[in-house]
C-alpha cells in the first residue's frame, strides 16, 4: 500500500499538470459503468436520442453553455459551460448510439452527418456528469486507428481544470488522477478526429478513500 501511494504522489508531482495521465490498473476506483445492461445493436447502434442516465453519471453531447463547432464530419467543442455543470443531449441524430460490438456494448458519439451514417458514428462528442466529484477516472476509448483524441476535465461551476491531448488511440484505457488529489472533477468532454471515430466503454471512478 505504501509503495502505491509513493507511486501516485511522484507521478501526479512530476507530470507537472492539474490532471495526471497515469496506468489505469493502479487506480484502485471502485465503480464502474459498463454500458452492458443498457439497451444496443449492431451497425449504427441504438439510438440514444436524449441524454443517457445511468448510475453514478449522465451521458450527453455537450454541456449547457457550449456549441459544436465541425471540424470536417467529427465534433468539436467551443465555448464555456455554464454554472452548474448541465449535460446536453445533442440535435436529432447526432446525439449517441450504444453499439454491440465485440460481445460487449460501447457508447458512440455521432457527429453532424447523423445517424445512422457510418462516417458519423464515433466522430461525435461524448460528455458525461458524475453524481459526485471526482479525484481520478479512467475510460477505454474503442475502435480508434492511431486517431487524436482530447478530454477536457471540469468543475461543477463550470471551469476547466484541464484539456488533455491523449496519446493516439486504439483499444486503449487511460487513467487520469489530481495532482493535488482534490475531488473536484464534475465533468467530463471526449472529442476526436480519429479517421473511424471513437468509442467509450469501461468508465471507471469512485477512487478509494485510502488512496486518495
């Protein structure tokens, strides 16, 4: 145990930033929200076509405040949210679809060619609301093909905390811990320009009491 906290105070120290990228295995989180027991098919997906509410976070497009600004078929997202932290859902078709895929189900983002075109599945933007304030998280991002992919970490009120290019994508997980080890993550946007878009699966948070 002390060995794991050493590990965590030099990484969140020496990454020199309010959002730490860390290995997702030594986060000890205790929760973690799926997608599994949540309506889907294959192809496009089920549509989700208002926000997704399941236990411990919400699932929108955006949050109150903000606007899509396209960049080519894949969302971006401008503007500042505004206090408290609200997830949108997002326009007719370019909201999100919960896709079976590989025996399990993963949550896309369609961008603004909407559903159910495949060039739209995956290019959108997902954000999510916890119920709680984190101090860490992880998620997997699913289907990438070496694409850019950015997570903009925010308070209840509204401010940033952080926006965080990750490294490229693939059928990977990312952890992400405080430096200061305050739980004030509220929200969280993922937007990419990966060339087949991006999915989300295996969100994980609730970071231990006796880590943190």
């Amino acid at each position: 145990m002390a060995f794991i906290l050493l590990t965590f105070g030099r990484a969140a120290f020496a990454c020199g930033a309010a959002v730490c990228l860390v290995d997702p295995e030594e986060l000890q989180l205790t929760r973690i929200i799926t997608f599994d027991d949540t309506h889907s098919s294959r192809g496009p997906g089920h549509l989700v076509s208002d926000l997704l509410v399941l236990e411990g976070a919400i699932f929108g497009e955006r949050f109150a405040g903000q606007k899509i600004e396209p960049d080519g078929d894949h969302d971006q997202i401008e503007g500042r949210a505004l206090p408290p932290l609200t997830v949108m859902p997002g326009a007719a078709g370019q909201n999100l679809s919960v896709v079976f895929l590989q025996g399990n189900n993963v949550l896309n983002g369609y961008g603004v060619a909407g559903y159910p075109k495949r060039h739209a599945q995956g290019e959108g933007a997902i954000s999510f609301l916890f119920d709680d304030d984190q101090s860490a998280l992880s998620f997997q991002l699913r289907g990438g093909e070496a694409g850019q992919a950015r997570a903009v970490f925010l308070r209840r009120d509204g401010t940033v905390i952080m926006t965080m290019d990750l490294p490229p994508a693939g059928e990977h997980a990312f952890g992400f811990i405080r430096s200061t080890g305050e739980a004030d993550i509220a929200g969280v946007v993922i937007t990419n320009t990966d060339p087949q878009g991006l999915a989300l699966d295996n969100l994980r948070f609730g970071k231990n009491r006796e880590l943190s």
